[in-house]
C-alpha cells in the first residue's frame, strides 16, 4: 500500500484535489491552520470571507454549478454554527458541499477548551453525512468517504470535524483513492409506465427541475421532450433547460398549462409548494427522481421512476408518441399573450421605478450565458418572472429553503467558477444586510460582480402580506433611499444610485464594465405589491 506523510492538513488536501475539488473557502480560526499550511504549500486556491455563512453559500454555488464537491473549511465552534445555515440550503439543494470544520482537542474533551462543541449531532439532521475523524491515518478515506457520500445522488452536502491533535499532528496514511459515484439503476418497469402514460397523455406538460441540471441530463430532457412533442417549464436550476426559443420551451403559460394538463412529469424536483404540492386538479402525475429516496410520500402518483435521470428520460423518448400539435398551439398562445403583457410591463414608464423595469433594462445588458443569482423577496419574485434563462446551470436562487443571505456567497463561488462570464446579484434591499460586508473579500479577492438592488425600503415580501392579513405591519421598514452603492464604495468597490428609469441602462453598462464590485442601488416603488396568492403554505 502506498502512504503519504504529513499532518491532518495535508492528508486532508490530498484527499480534496484527488476528488477534484479546486478551491477552499474559509474564514480564519486556528483549529484549521493545517488546513492553510497544506494550501499555502501546493499553492491552492483559499478564498477567504467575513462571514462563514458566505464560505459555505460559496461553496454550494461551485456545486451546484460545477457538480464537483465545493468545500468550506470552518473553525470549530462558532465557526460551524455559523455555517448551518449554508449547510441546510445545500442539504435542501442537493448540492454536494463538504464542511470541513476544526474541534477541541479530543484527548481533553470536557475539559472545556476553547469553542469545544460536539457539531456532529447539530448537523446531522442537515447532512447527508457528519463524523469526527478519529485519528490521523483515516483522514484521506474519511474525506473520501465524505465526498462520496455527498455525490451520489440524491447529493447533498457532508461534514467531517478533526479534533485538534488529528489536525496537527504528523504521520502517514494511505495514499487517498479518487471517489466513486455508483449509478442508480432505474428500474425499466417503471420507466415503462412512466413511457406509456406520458406517451398516451393528450394534454402532457413537463416540468424540469435543478437536478436535471445537477445530473447533467438537459440533453436528455430535450431529447424526451421532443420525441414526445410535450410542452417544457422548469423551475431552479432546470430553468433554461430548454432556451427560451425552442418551440416547445414555456415559461409564463404554467397556470394554463397545469389547470389544463392531464398529465403532469415533474422531473428531478419535488412535489413542494413551488409546485402545489403535486396537485393538479385532475391531472395525474408521473414523478421522476434521482433516488428513490425522493419519491413525493405525501401525495399519490401514477408512476415514479427512481434513479438516473438520463436514463430515465431515454426510456421516455423511446416510449409510443401521441399528436398534441393543438395543445402545443394553445399554450403558446397562451405564452405569447403573457409574453406581450410582460412586455409592456417591463418597459413601462412610472415615475417610481417597478421592479418590471429593472429586468427589462436588464435583460438588454445580459450575455446569454450569465449567471443571475436572486437574493431576497419580491424583487427576486419578479427576477424569476422576468428574466429567461437561456441555459441551463444559470439562474441561482436559494431554493426551498429560501434563506436570505445567500448573495455574496453564491456571487463568489459563481466568479470563481466562471471568471469570465458576466456575474449579477439581484437582492432586496433587506437581505443586503445579511452578506453585504462581504463586498470587501471580493473586492480584497478581485473578484469583480454587478450587484443591482432592489431598493424599496421596506421587507416587501412581509410587509405587504402582512398588511394583507392584519391591516397594519410591524417589523417591516427599513431606512428609505439608503445609499447601499456608498456601502460598496466604502468596501473598495464602486456602485451608484438611480431612481429615474432612463438612467437604468447606462448604470447597468457601467456596472459591468467595472472590473470591480458594483452596486446598481435602484429605488424602487414600495407601494409595488407583488401578485402572490401563497406566502407561507
Ligand atoms: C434568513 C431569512 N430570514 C427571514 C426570511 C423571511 N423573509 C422572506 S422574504 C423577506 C423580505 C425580503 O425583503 P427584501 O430583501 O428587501 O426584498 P423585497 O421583498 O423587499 O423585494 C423576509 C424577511 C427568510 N426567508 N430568510
Ligand atoms: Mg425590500
């Protein structure tokens, strides 16, 4: 057996670059000084923030983006806890993040060292994984073990802690294995009878979720769909999956489509409240995950193939295919006449600038590959209304768990992923507060995004519902006009404030010919209430 030497650190590193990974994110503790030594040594990309919910969100962005492990080195304690939040998003997402977090010194547990926590039963409800390595000779397999675990589908992120003297300490230890993902088989009785009621549907709609992204199976989506001639919407990280173009690509005719579906294949996403709960009237449902584990129990389907997506939506194409040429032409009907009132919306004159507006200035200035990242209430509402994606793994949004916060950390693993593509924050004004400090690792880091805030002053999202349900509001003001572009500038980077709507496009222009962070800070009108019939159920 051949070993390699060196402390937990450099085990540790060795592990992460034989499954591929390519950076760390972290904020600095000693309990992971190691850590650092072993990148410093091998010269490997540490990118390092001001609050370790922005590593961990960073972190998850790489995965989601990339599909390879994106980990966060934390320092014990404080520095896990601050993490959950990140891991719970990724645990929501299925993204494939490692936390990698420092601990007390096991020899003199209970002792009282500083930061001494048990983290392993706080994150394990939100893990797919979560251990402390024991000694130092297991830590390339525990990181093996650990990344393994987080890719194999249905993926989601992992912890491994190393008390104190395992990350110290010096010795040898296997050389570190490369990971292996095993396929889930599908089982082809089942995907036959997806085939056959999806194939004799007369009016079949689609809809593709992020794990078509994350299971590299866009291609395969578009191919079933086109076989079958059935109309495609998409929601996370699926949106684009088909581009916008494509005859059979459909966005903003979704309530005609599912009051009028008999057939509903949601694809790699869950039955949650993003899709009412998987009911659609009478419309009988076929599910299609990437584990069985996934497989909706809170609602009956007609057929629900588990396992790998590709092979799942190959069995589809092959299955019988039935005209619907008729129903195609009356969503796209449908598509075309909301498409027409977006329009006017977006490019619609008021003297308090709609969020409408903002997109449509935007959408003049987006390459057709980048990433859009949503960060906040209303305002990414209207971000997913308005924008189309036009490929799939573009458009990051938090997702189920829906945790403000996310901006900065995405933009980050975003930025270093694509260093060349246009990268651009959407947030409320509102969840600025939770990540906006983080400017200053970007700027530090020079890692330059186009950050445009919705700047209404108030938490949209709860202030007009709960003025809905009560009549009042509290808790639901932030200051008015707030100059968060100055913010920017203080951190090192530039930004400027607008609230004339002609002034939208050559702001934008400016922000991404920056090189630097910049912040768009648009006031927008709070009397705006976003059409929503569902806030909490
Ligand atoms: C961490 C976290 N805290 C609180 C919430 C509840 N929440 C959801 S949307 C929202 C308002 C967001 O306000 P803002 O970012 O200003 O966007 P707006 O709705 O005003 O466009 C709040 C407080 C949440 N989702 N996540
Ligand atoms: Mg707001």
């Amino acid at each position: 057996m051949t070993t390699i030497e060196g402390h937990g650190g450099t085990l540790a590193l060795r592990a992460l670059q034989k499954a591929g990974v390519k950076e760390l994110f972290t904020l600095s503790g000693g309990h992971i000084f190691p850590l650092y030594d072993a990148a410093h040594e091998a010269g490997f990309p540490l990118y390092d923030v001001r609050h370790e919910q922005t590593a961990v969100f960073a972190a998850e962005a790489v995965a989601k983006l990339t599909r390879r492990p994106g980990v966060a080195a934390l320092t014990a304690g404080p520095g896990v806890t601050n993490g959950v939040s990140g891991l719970t998003s990724a645990y929501f997402n299925a993204a494939p993040v490692l936390v990698l977090g420092g601990r007390a010194p096991a020899f003199r547990w209970g002792s009282g060292s500083l930061q001494e926590i048990d983290h392993v039963p706080i994150v394990q409800s939100i893990t797919k994984h979560a251990a402390t390595v024991g000694a130092l000779e297991d830590v390339p397999t525990a990181v093996r073990h650990a990344i393994e675990a987080s890719l194999t589908p249905h993926r989601g992120p992992s912890f491994l802690d190393f008390p104190l003297e395992v990350m110290f300490s010096t010795g040898e230890a296997p050389e570190p294995q490369a990971p292996t993902v095993d396929i889930i088989e599908p089982d082809p009785g089942e995907v036959a009878k997806a085939a056959e009621i999806l194939g004799n549907a007369e009016r079949p709609v689609i809809i593709a979720g992020s794990d078509v992204y994350a299971s590299d199976a866009a291609g395969a989506l578009k191919e079933a769909a086109e076989a079958l001639g059935v109309p495609v919407f998409a929601n996370g990280m699926g949106r684009g999956v088909l581009p916008p173009e494509h005859p059979l690509a459909f966005a903003k005719a979704r309530r005609a489509a599912l009051s009028g579906a008999d057939v509903v294949a949601v694809v790699g996403t869950p039955l949650d409240f993003r899709l009412s709960f998987g009911d659609f009237g009478s419309a009988r449902v076929v599910h299609i995950v990437d584990a069985p584990s996934q497989r909706a129990q809170h609602v009956s389907v007609a057929a629900s193939p588990a396992g790998d997506l590709r092979q799942i939506l190959l069995g589809l194409s092959q299955g019988v295919r039935r005209e619907h040429a008729d129903w195609v032409s009356k969503l796209r009907e449908a598509e075309n006449a909301a498409a027409d009132k977006h329009a006017a919306e977006m490019a619609a004159e008021t003297e308090l600038i709609k969020p409408a507006r903002v997109y449509g200035e935007l959408r003049k200035v987006l390459d057709r590959d980048a990433i859009t990242i949503g960060d906040g209430g209303d305002f990414v509402s209207y971000a997913g209304r308005y924008l189309e994606p036009a490929m799939p793994g573009t458009w990051l949004d938090p997702g189920p768990y829906g945790c403000l916060g996310t901006g900065m950390g995405y933009a980050m693993g975003a930025r270093v992923t694509h260093p060349d593509r246009q990268i651009c924050v959407l947030m409320g004004d509102g969840a600025a507060g939770f990540s906006l400090m983080d400017v200053e690792s970007l700027v530090r880091q020079q890692l330059p995004v186009v950050i445009v805030v919705g700047n209404n002053g108030i938490w949209g999202l709860e202030k007009h519902p709960m003025r809905a349900m009560y009549g009042y509001d509290v808790a639901a003001d932030l200051q008015p006009g707030l100059r968060y572009d100055t913010v920017v500038q203080a951190l090192g980077g530039a930004g400027e404030t607008v609230s004339r709507a002609a002034d939208l496009g050559p702001a934008l222009r400016r922000a991404f010919d920056a090189g630097v962070p910049y912040l768009v800070n648009v006031l927008t009108d709070p009397d705006d209430v976003y059409p929503r019939s569902a806030n909490l159920a």
